[in-house]
C-alpha cells in the first residue's frame, strides 16, 4: 500500500508536493490542502514548517490537485494529527481520498507500534556475571574439545586402519598447494631482509661474512618456521573454519551426528594430522628459503661468494638448531589445525557466523602460535639447545 | 486416531525443551505408533523444529525423556546412542549431503559406518537406494551439480540407507515447487507402504499435510505445547478452536482481519 497510487484526478507528471495553510470558513479553524505528487524520494513539505509557531487550532485537511503519493505524504498527515491530539483540537480528513483514509485509520488503529526493548544486562556487576558465564563456557568447551582429539588420536594409533587416510592425504596436498608460492616469496624475502640488516651493523666492522651466521641461526631457529607457520594459520587455519563452519550451517555436520558419526573422528582429526604433518616440511623448505635469500644478498651486495657463505652458514648452524625450529613448528601446525578445527565446530548457524569463525580462527591460529613460541624460547634456553 | 495394537515407536514423555534460557516447548507428551504419517505442523517459530531436533538426539531436553522402542534416547550412553541413531534416518531442510562427496559416496557412507558390508555390497546397495528414489545414474554428480527436488531425493536415499524403521523429515517440501513437492510426498508415501517406515514429518505446507498425514500434532508458541491432535481433515471441519480451524483452512480465510496486524501498519513504521 505503499507505492504510489493512481490520483482520481489523473494528474499525471511529476508535480512538487505543496501544503498551504489557509484560514477556514469559520475562522476558528485551519484548513491544509495538499497538492502535487507526495515522493519519499523528494523533498515534501513537513508541519513542522508549515505551522511553525502556529496556535493550535482545528485542521481540516483537502486534497488540491493531489496526484501520486506514497508513505511521505501519510508521515504528513500523522504528525498533523499527532499535533492536534495533543492540543485537543480535531483533525478532520473526510476530504482526502478514500484509500488514503482508510490507510491512515488503519495507522492510527494499530497504534504507534514501539518496538519491543530485548532485557540487556545493565548493571556493572551483571555484566561482569555474564561475561564470566560465557568465558566458563567457552573455555569449557575448548578443553572438552582438545580432550576429544587427543582420544581420537589414541585409538587412530590403536585402529589405524579406521582413520580416514585419504581425507587426511587430500588435505595435505591442499595445505602443500595452497601455501608453496606464498611461503617461498616470503621466507626468500625474510632472507633478504635479514641479510640486510646484518650487513649495515656488520660491515663497518670488516665482519660481512658473519652475516651468514646471522641469517642461518635467526631463520633456522625463529623466522623459518614462524613465518611458514604464520602463512599457513591465515591459509590453511581460515580454510578449515570455513569449511567447517559452512558445514555446520547447512546441517552437515548435524547429518553426521545423527548418524552416530563422531566429528571430531571424520572431520577434524584428519585436517589435525595433515597440518602437524605438513608443517615441519613446510618450516624446512622455508628455512631452505630463506638461506637462500641470505645467500643472495651476500653474493651481489657484500662481495661473498655463495661457497664461502654456505661454508660459514654450515660451520655455525648445526643440527640441533634446525631441530629445534622443528619440533616447535609441529607444534604450530597442530595450533593452527586445533584454532582452525575448532572454531568451524563451534560456528554459528550464519554467513555472519562463517566470517566470525573464520576470524577467530586466524587470530586464535597466530595468538597460540606466539605464545607456544615464546613457552619453547623459554624450555630450549633451560635445556640449552 | 486408530487404536494401534503394538507398541508406540517413539515415546515422548513431558518433555521441556529450548536454547540456553528460553523455554520453546514445556510438558510435551505424545505417541508415535508404527507404520503411520505423523505430521508435526504449527506456524512458524512454534517449536516444530526444535522438537524434531529433541526427536532425533541433536538437542538435550531440560526435562522429559524421549524413547524410540522402548528405550530412552535422553539417558541413552555412547553404545545404546549409537545403537539408537541406527535405527533411524533423518531428512535436513538444507538436505545436508555432504558436499564434498559424490552421491555414491554420501549414500555409502552410513553403510560404511553401521556395517561390515563388503564393497562390492556395498555400491550394489548404493544403486539400488538410488533407484528407489528415481535418481539411478546420478552416482557419480555431486550435490552441487542436483537442482532442488534431485538433492531432496538424494538426501532421501541417504537416509534410507540403512533400512531405518523411522525416518524423519524436516520441511520436505520446503523450496520445491508443487508439483516436484506433489512427487516427494508420492515418494515418501510409496517408501512406507512398501518398506513399512515410520514417518514423522514437519511441515507447514497445507497441501502436503493433507495429502500425507495420518495424524497431525499442532503445536503453539504461545501455549508452547500441542493445541491439537488428530486426522487433519477431522481437525479441519471440527476443531473448537479457531486458531486449528484457521490454520488447516487457509483458503477460506479472509473475512478475519483482526486477527493478524494490518500489513500496512508494520510497513509504515518500519524505517
């Protein structure tokens, strides 16, 4: 009922919407006529403007040449209304045409709806209350779903023959795939920029060749697998929300559950596996990088041929270095598959939901990454590796 | 209601149920008896598939207890659960066929969970669901690849994979249009008079509880449980209350403008 309306009159084209006040017969009284094409899209006259200062008087309201109209005009005619009830005085629209008559006494039946507050907790201490609810679920759930992939884990190692190994292999080639090109760029880069840096502190000093030393140790140890592991939470992590919370939205994962189908078994402990899996190779090939990157700088900057660099990379950087980034990195890898797996359970039935799992995933991945770095940063310098 | 000599398949027993704090549905009780058409109906946000979700296991009751043969699906443990989804198949609104699989592979999947069945048995078995359901040929396409009414019949062979005593169904024919839904109700109607299924389905389409149902169970939000029970056209003709007269006859409706706001109203104060 609210497009536009045919006018009996036929008054077709576009006029502008007018309102003039004129004083009445019985000079108590006010009387509107409207006219013109009433358009939400333009501007219409509001009574506002036009009783301004105006004493409250009776209105009657006519049609002068009114053509098309819409909700604008029946804004129009209820504050008009609204103005005169609250001054005691009539309102009187007989005039006007019929359907938007009956439009308005619909409006006005109905009453003003308002809309209905939702119970929102106020106070400080409320607050506090439901925030804490929901932590204690959250966490709750978190750990009751870790504890659910390490019993999956064990009876994978006792029936190996029930996992599912082909999910798992179609995931590794989808983590090695998806993330190959970003992670060489990257790691080469990191090289590079490493190699750099060394060489501004190192060279006044006539120590350029250390910069191998440098580069070798800080990648082997930190940015090698940090940054592959980096690369596959924004990759791989958000991937597996998504999948999983798309899922879950359109009741797949429901579907699993009524068949007596764990998830945790068919879903998530072989994406679990393939990251754990993939994630030190992945470290190794961008440690590779990024000596290689180091390599670079050295050979065409600071005049060290490639066999001296590498001699003095493998002088310094022994085995229990590039061990050492590897262990840590399969941790990462099962941060990211557990951050990733997790929040695509959990996901709301939603869109919204898919992009917040998605999100959640990525920086939950990274978040747990860090600290998992700086607990091994703190256990390998006890242990003196 | 035809009195039914052996015993009820489900059982459901004043059960309580909602999400987190709300309260959806309070002190339900009611039977399912075997080989019949339950339809569940009621308008939307009633509870309907809040109950179905309670039926099949996916939401924990507060109170009340749920029984499918006899034994208790609420205070079943992982063995007797698991025992329990067995005997049961269940049709998603969305179909929920797992979309990373071919059809083959969706259809064979419960078989591979619930049997030792060889291979070779079975795709045998795969085919023969498939054919069942007018989709034979299809194995190999994934559900991406079905329009609408295909992907209802799959998610259909799905579960009826294992020869289940009872399927479930939630809105089948939502999304269809009335003459694939006219052939999906055909469907599920052949499938019980040939394989002696238990159906119980939610629905709110007028024409599908008419031409389906045994029985209908019609639940309110506002009393949060059953208002009405019984054969759809009895309801229809005979109900003393006029919210299960208005519901089942929809096409006679019109000359009752009070009972629900003026459209006009809500679309006007909406912005």
């Amino acid at each position: 009922m609210t497009a536009a309306h045919p006018s009996p009159a036929g008054n077709a084209g576009h006029n502008v919407a007018t309102a003039q006040l004129a004083t009445g017969s019985s000079g108590s009284d006010c009387v509107v006529k409207v006219g013109g094409d009433w358009r939400l899209s333009t501007s219409v006259p509001t009574w506002k403007e036009l009783f301004g200062q105006h004493t409250a008087t009776d209105v009657r309201v006519v049609s002068d040449g009114l053509g098309k109209w819409d909700s604008s005009l029946l804004l129009f005619l209820l504050h008009g209304r609204a103005w005169c009830v609250e001054s005691k005085h009539d309102f009187v629209t007989e005039a006007l045409p019929e359907n938007l008559q009956n439009l308005l006494r619909k409006v006005v039946e109905s009453g003003t709806p308002k809309p209905k507050a939702i119970p929102t907790a106020t106070g400080l201490s409320e607050r506090a209350q439901t925030l804490a609810m929901h932590f204690s679920n959250v966490t709750k759930e978190n750990i009751s779903f870790v504890g659910e992939c390490a019993l999956g884990f064990v009876s994978v190692l006792k029936h190996p023959r029930n996992f599912r190994w082909m999910d798992c292999l179609v995931e590794m080639q989808q983590c090695w795939v998806s993330s190959l090109p970003i992670v060489s760029l990257v790691s080469f880069l990191v090289g590079v920029i490493l190699a750099f840096q060394a060489a501004i502190q190192l060279r006044p000093y006539g120590a350029a060749v250390f910069v191998a030393d440098l580069v070798g140790l800080s990648v082997v140890r930190e940015m090698g697998p940090m940054m592959a592991a980096v690369i596959m939470a924004g990759g791989i992590g958000a991937a597996f929300a998504a999948q999983l919370g798309n899922m879950k939205v359109d009741e797949e994962i429901d579907a699993l559950e009524t068949l007596g189908i764990s998830t945790v078994d068919f879903l998530a402990l072989p994406r679990l596996l393939a990251v754990t899996l993939m994630m030190p190779i992945l470290a190794l090939y961008a440690n590779v990088l990024g000596i290689l990157g180091g390599m670079f700088v050295s050979a065409t900057m600071l005049n060290i041929p490639a066999a001296a660099y590498w001699v003095e990379t493998q002088n310094r950087v022994g085995l229990s270095d590039v061990t050492s980034g590897l262990i840590k990195s399969v941790f990462f890898g099962l941060a990211i598959g557990l951050a990733g797996c997790l929040r695509g359970m959990k996901c709301k039935r939603s869109a919204a939901g898919v992009g917040q799992a998605t999100n959640s995933a990525v920086v939950t991945g990274i978040l747990l990454i860090v600290i998992a770095d700086a607990v091994f940063a703190l256990i390998f310098n006890v242990l003196g590796i | 209601m035809n009195p039914n000599p052996s015993a009820p398949v489900i059982e459901v027993k004043n059960l309580t149920c909602g999400y987190g704090e709300t309260v959806v549905l309070q002190d339900v009780s009611f039977v399912v008896h075997p080989r019949e058409v339950l339809l569940v109906i009621g308008g939307s946000g009633c509870g309907k598939s809040t109950l179905l979700r309670c039926l099949i296991g996916l939401l924990k009751p507060f109170q009340g207890d749920v029984a499918h043969f006899g034994r208790s699906f609420t205070a079943a443990d992982a063995t007797q659960r698991r025992e329990i989804l067995k005997t049961f198949g269940v049709l998603y609104q969305n179909n929920a066929l797992w979309s990373s699989m071919t059809l083959a592979e969706n259809v064979s999947l419960p078989l591979e969970e619930h049997t030792s069945l060889s291979r070779a048995d079975r795709e045998e078995i795969v085919t023969l669901k498939l054919n069942e359901v007018g989709l034979s040929g299809s194995e190999k396409l994934y559900p991406s690849e079905l329009s609408g009414g295909m992907k209802k019949r799959a998610a259909l062979a799905r579960a009826l994979a294992l020869d289940p005593e009872i399927v479930f169904f939630d809105e089948p024919s939502e999304g269809l249009d009335p003459i694939t839904s006219r052939e999906m109700d055909r469907l599920i109607l052949q499938v019980r008079d040939i394989l002696g299924t238990t159906m119980v389905i939610v629905s709110h389409q007028l024409s599908s509880i008419f031409r389906l149902a045994d029985r209908v169970i019609m639940l309110d939000p506002k009393t949060k449980g059953i208002i009405a029970e019984g054969k759809p056209k009895e309801l229809a003709a005979n109900s003393k209350d006029p919210r299960v007269r208005d519901f089942l006859n929809q096409d006679t409706d019109s000359a009752k403008p009070t009972s629900r706001t003026p459209e006009v109203a809500t679309e006007v104060h909406s912005p």
